[in-house]
C-alpha cells in the first residue's frame, strides 16, 4: 500500500490545523477542508498538505469537495473535525438561530460529508486493501449535560448518536469509527466564538486552570487513534486535562496533593 491520504474538515485553525501537521509529519498525505481560503493556503504552504476551501452547511460545497477527491486520488481516512458552540444562554432564552447553527456545523455538516465520503473510503479499501477510518470530534457535552449547554449539548449528544448508529451499520466492512470526546481544550477561536468575540470572557474559562488541553493533544490522540493495527477500534476516547473531573468540575489553581 503507499501514502495513506486523510481528509480533515475544521483545518483552518485550532484541532484541525494541529491535525493536519502532525498527520503530515507522520507522512500522510493531506487534505485540509475550511471556509477560509486564507488560512488554508497559509496552512498549505507551511506543511506542504492539499486543501479545499468548502462550507459544509452547503451541499453544494460538499459535493464539489467529494468530486475533487474522487479526482485527485484515493481516501483512506476522514476525520470530521469542524464544529462549534454558541452562547450559554438557558433552553428557555437562547436564540433559536443559534442552535439551528449548532445543529447545522456539529450535526448536519457531520452527516453530509460522512455521506459523501464513504464510497470513496470504500473504493480505497478495494482497490488498496486494508481498511478505513471515520473519526469524528464532538465533546464531553454530548456525554454530560451542563447548565448552559442547551443546544451545545443538544448538538453533540446527536453527533455521538450519529457515530454509535453509523457503527452497527457500518458492522461487517473494514472501516473503523472512532469518536474524540475532548473536555477543556485552550485554542485560539472556540471561546471567541462561543462569547461572540469577548476576549473576556473566553480568556475567564480558562483562567486559573492548570495545563487545560491544548489543540496538539487532541490531534495526537486522533492520529494515534488511526494508526493502531487496523483490528483495533478505539469506538470511545473522552480525553480531559487532569483539572476537570467533569464540564462543571474544574480545579483552579496549582494541583496539590490532599493533607
């Protein structure tokens, strides 16, 4: 078999970014999928990855993106990585349009691109043999829900139902799916997009927390994930820093051992 190609969806920044350098350092071939045409030739020419620019809340988008793969060559793994909250307004007073948003970037744009790439993972295992991966990003908020949360949790308690369901029916085809359930994690946009560019309060959620996770850590994890032996499915990976017992629990100031 050669160089294994990986499709990563959310590259421009963040996870994704840090996804896509350290499967290029690991030798894969790459292809970085994002709205922003700017930062992902930024991206393109620092690690030498190919990428497309798409908007995955359009159809349209992503079957141009899946056209351009089945033309460029073969997809061994996809690891849908895009996605986003909004606010942390209660259920009874959050906008709407927020959460069709949140829906749209964790949910739909999840499906649509799974959907469009499966043929083409599956053309890659005929063709090259061996198997293929699915790994897709949500959160511990789609495992425990939080005051706050509403459509977040909402949003990723349904991409971890769409990964279990894809799971039995992908049952039987060698063709793996893995979810990444990261708590805390200290990137430069999530917080901003969430508080709608308050510098403040996005720098709040992290103040005082000891070594939060770092967008490395998560693509460590993602790329480890896909490169154990093709018989082992790592279905589940909750990975939280050492400070948050929970997405309410967190410890705030230097970990001390108990008197």
């Amino acid at each position: 078999m050669g160089t294994r190609r990986v499709v990563v969806t959310g590259a421009s920044s963040g996870i994704g970014a840090a996804t896509v350098r350290l499967f290029r350092e690991r030798g894969w071939d790459v292809v970085g999928v994002a709205r922003r045409a700017d930062r992902l030739a930024a991206l393109a020419a620092e690690t030498g990855a190919a990428v497309f620019t798409a908007d995955l809340t359009s159809q349209t988008d992503v079957d141009a993106l899946s056209d351009f793969l089945a033309a460029s060559g073969p997809v061994h793994a996809l690891v849908n990585n895009a996605g986003g909250a909004l606010g942390l307004d209660s259920v009874e007073n959050s906008s709407i349009e927020d959460w069709a948003w949140m829906f749209e970037i964790n949910v739909l744009a999840v499906k649509r691109v799974t959907s469009a790439l499966l043929p083409l993972l599956r053309a890659a295992i005929r063709t090259d043999g061996g198997s293929a991966d699915i790994v897709t990003v949500t959160s511990i908020a789609g495992h425990v829900a939080y005051l706050g949360g509403g459509g977040y949790n909402a949003a990723k308690f349904a991409a971890h139902a769409l990964m279990e369901v894809l799971r039995l029916e992908l049952n039987g085809e060698p063709i793996r799916v893995i979810e990444v359930a990261p708590g805390m994690v200290k990137t430069d946009e999530f917080g901003l997009v969430r508080f709608g560019g308050d510098v403040e309060k996005a720098a709040a959620a992290y103040a005082g927390v000891p070594n939060p996770l770092v967008a490395e850590d998560i693509a460590e994890t993602i790329v480890s994930s896909v490169e154990r032996p093709a018989h082992v499915n790592l279905d589940l990976i909750t990975i939280k820093p050492v400070a948050q017992a929970a997405p309410t629990r967190i410890a705030r100031g230097q970990l001390l051992p108990a008197d």
